[in-house]
C-alpha cells in the first residue's frame, strides 16, 4: 500500500505541481477510508469532503460517521449536500454527477486544485469490462487513469486534476489494510443490489468470467495498459502540434490545422473538443473534420448543446445551452 501511493505521488510530482492541500473524496465506506488512513499516516495535508446524496435513510448517519472519523485523525472535513432527480442516467448515475459536481463547485470556490479518489484495481477491471460490453472506443477500454482531467463539467473546471492513488492496489489488500489497522468504515447494502449494472459485473459475470478463464483479469488489465500506453504516445504528438493549431483564446486555428494529415487532424480536433468537456464518437469527429475542411464561415453542430462557429480561420467552441 505504502509503495504504491509512494509510486504514485513521484508520478504526480513529474506531472505537476504538488498542491498546498490534497482533497479527499470521503464516502465512509472502506475504499475511501483506507485512502484517507494511509495518506494520513503518511503525513500528506488533507481535507476530506463528504456529498451526502439524500437517498438512503442512513445518509445522515454516514455523513455524521465520516465527520466523527476525521474529528479523530484531526483531518479538516466538510458535507455537502446534493438532490438527485433520477433521469436519463438512472439515480445511480446521476448521482455520481451530482457528486462530483457538487466537489468540484466547492473545490474552485475554496482554491482546491486536485481531488483524490479510491478508485482500485479491481474498479479498473470492471470499468474496462464494461466499456468493452458498451462498445466504447479504444480510449474506453484503456479504463481509468492514474491522473487526469475531472470527467464532469471538464469545460467549467480545466484546472482541476483528479488522481487515484489506489489504482494499482487489489480490493483484498485495502480490506487486508483496513483489518490490520481496525479501522471502522460504512457498508453500503446498495453494493450488493445485482440490478445495478456495475454490481452484477463485479458480483457475477466477472467471477463467472474468471472461473472459466482464470487468466482473464489480468488480460483485460493488460489489454488497459496498452490501449493507455497507446493514445498516451499519441496524446502527446498531438500535444506538440498545440502551439501551431491553438491561439491564446483556445480557438482552433483552421490554417495550420487543414494543413496536418487526416488523423492528425482528427486526433487535434478530439484533443481540442474533449480539453473543454466535450466527448464525440468517432464518425462524428470524422464528419465534423469534413465540415472544417471546407473554407467557410458559419456554424457547424456538435452536439447537443454545443456548436462550433467558424469565422475569420478560426474555429470557436461555443454552448447553447446549460
């Protein structure tokens, strides 16, 4: 556990600044608890943030449990409270918005660069198990990253980073940690309801899948550290033509652009689109780089929501709607 949140802090530290004060994403159940234990211990500032949901009848009781918890490790605490309306997403996910929303709001208020998850390896393997079953693009199926760009709201939060220090770390060795160190954390029954789509992979298909081929975590795990090794090279290609493509106002700058080969061109326009929160499939970027190629001023949709004008060589990102 140490070496991996070591490992994980050098990596960070090669990436960017560390930051006066590291925020915890603190749920009280035993992922998050260990995190906040370990990174306690190893005497990193902290402060702990809590999003009460207001779904389940314990919700007031976990959130006075996590308060009670950081009170003991003498780590700064702070509740927020969120009302989730189920929509398209389902409650599930759209609480997961709401939180992260409600996190990053409070972040930027209170000058709060990055936030720490407890995301672990075995969250890794379920998310790529089901981006693969979603049919997600091959940057799905690299899974989550180490450190990166907040996922929700990105284009109202670009300095924000989001880190998971867990994520080379096993589920078993957290809760071998949490007995080691009897530490008292919350046990969400909601985690054991196989009508959740996250649930009933973790629950049954996963072991299923391992029982028959055993070998199939750590090839979907490896199958992740290719994909991300991949598009990272390829991030950072793209990343070298910024200068060129990319004026001081974040405008797309058609000249230089046209002048990029095909997927250069197509991977600038995703770079560009995906930095200010928006996600475009591949047919669409594709059918959005046709539209740019041609010399003319105007609008082009992108999606739902957001447009992209075009005047004077320049290709601005604009949104319609909240």
């Amino acid at each position: 556990m140490k070496q991996s949140l070591e490992a994980f802090l050098s990596d960070f530290n090669r990436q960017t600044l560390t930051p006066a004060c590291f925020v915890v994403a603190y749920s009280g159940g035993v992922d998050s608890t260990v995190l906040l234990h370990a990174l306690h211990a190893m005497g990193l500032p902290l402060h702990a943030v809590h999003v009460n949901h207001q779904i389940q009848a314990p919700a007031n009781a976990w959130e006075a449990h996590c308060k009670s918890q950081c009170e003991q490790l003498g780590v700064p605490f702070t509740a927020l409270r969120v009302n989730v309306e189920p929509g398209k997403l389902g409650l599930e996910g759209q609480a997961r918005v709401e939180r992260y929303r409600a996190i990053f709001n409070w972040m930027k208020a209170n000058q709060h660069t990055v936030l720490l998850c407890a995301h672990h390896r075995d969250d890794q393997l379920e998310t790529v198990l089901l981006q693969l079953l979603r049919g997600s693009g091959l940057r799905g199926v690299g899974g989550m990253r180490a450190v990166g760009p907040v996922g929700v709201d990105r284009h109202l939060h670009p300095e924000l980073l989001l880190g998971r220090p867990l994520l080379n770390c096993s589920k078993a060795s957290l809760l071998e940690y949490a007995r080691t160190n009897r530490l008292q954390y919350i046990e969400d029954p909601s985690n054991d309801d196989t009508t959740l789509r996250r649930n009933w992979v973790r629950h049954e298909l996963l072991p299923s899948l391992e029982e028959h081929f055993p070998q199939s975590p750590k090839a979907l795990l490896q199958l992740a550290e290719f994909f991300q090794a991949h598009y990272l090279e390829e991030d950072s290609i793209t990343q070298a033509n910024s200068p060129q493509v990319l004026d001081d106002t974040g405008a797309l700058r058609l000249t230089p652009w046209r002048e990029l080969d095909e997927a250069a061109q197509l991977n600038t326009l995703r770079h560009w689109l995906l930095g200010q929160g928006v996600r475009c499939g591949k047919l669409k970027l594709i059918e959005l780089a046709r539209q740019l190629l041609i010399n003319k001023g105007g609008i082009r949709e992108v999606k739902k929501g957001w447009q992209i004008k075009v005047s004077k060589q320049q290709a601005h990102l604009l949104r319609t709607e909240p």
